[in-house]
C-alpha cells in the first residue's frame, strides 16, 4: 500500500495494529491457524473495499472485529455445507472406503472439472481455501466463486440422483 496520509495507508496503519488482535481473536474461534489468518484477510479486504464506511464509523477497530465476526460465521457455514455435502456422498455410497474412487465413479462428468477437484480437495483432503487458491494460483475470490459453484452442481446431481 502506498504511504502517506490517505485512506490505504489508514487501513495500512490499521491492518499492523490491529492484525495480530484479530488473528488471535479468529484462532480461538476457528481453532485452525490457516483459516484464522483467512478470516482476517478476507476482513481487511472488506475493509478496502468499504474504506468509506470503516473511516466513516466512530470505532474503526470495533468495525474490523464485526466484519471478522460476520466473515468467521459465514466461513463456518461455507465449511458445513461443504462437509454436508460430503457427507451426503459417503452416506449414499456406504462411509469413507475408496470415497475419492467412489465419487469419480458417480459423478464422473463432474469429477473432469477442475472445480469438482477443488471441492474434493477441500472437502476431503481438509484443505483451505487460501491453500487451495495459492496451490492453483488463483485468486481467493475466485477459488471461492469455483468451490461455490462445485457444490451446487453436486447437490443438484444428488438431487437429481435420489428421484427414482
């Protein structure tokens, strides 16, 4: 970020302030050092992206810690429904022996997509995003965007599956 005095050398100023309050606020409710750094990135990119709202709030700090908050909640459901719909799988396909030969067997048309393999890799290999998208060289955005749109296919093809 550039120096000086305007708004990216204040959310520059806030993110050494206040990172590693965060980060440690981030880690007790994740209990993953990976995805608690994620959660914290993913905040101060909000707070680029709402500069005027952050400096326009009276606590810019309070207004970091309920953007954390809100990211935390949404990674926590974002994971559930990623394990959700593995767990969809093993169920249907009777646990977790050969699951990864299981699912490419099942849901060969999808398994070729790269998105498919990058909800595998998450989902079962436990990987995180933030891992995943700097594996593939990706944006973060967009490996989410990728991994959201990978579930969706394989929860209509779930569905799609149960109608007899």
């Amino acid at each position: 970020m550039p120096g000086g005095d305007g708004p990216d050398a204040r959310v520059e100023t806030l993110y050494r302030r206040m990172f590693h309050t965060l980060y440690a606020y981030a880690l007790r409710g994740m209990s993953d050092p990976s995805l608690a750094e994620e959660a914290v990135q993913d905040t101060f990119r909000v707070a680029c992206e709402r500069e005027d709202k952050l400096f326009a709030s009276d606590n810019p700090e309070g207004w970091l810690m309920n953007v954390l908050k809100n990211v935390i909640r949404s990674t926590r459901r974002e994971r559930a429904r990623l394990a959700e719909t593995v767990l969809e799988v093993l169920d249907e396909n009777g646990g977790a022996a050969d699951v990864e030969l299981d699912l490419d067997t099942l849901y060969g048309d999808l398994s070729d997509s790269e998105d498919f393999r990058l909800l595998k890799r998450i989902a079962l290999d436990r990987c995180t995003i933030l891992e995943a998208a700097e594996e593939l060289g990706i944006p973060l955005e967009t490996c989410k965007k990728r991994v959201q749109r990978a579930r969706k296919r394989l929860q209509k093809r779930l569905r799609e599956d149960a109608v007899p």
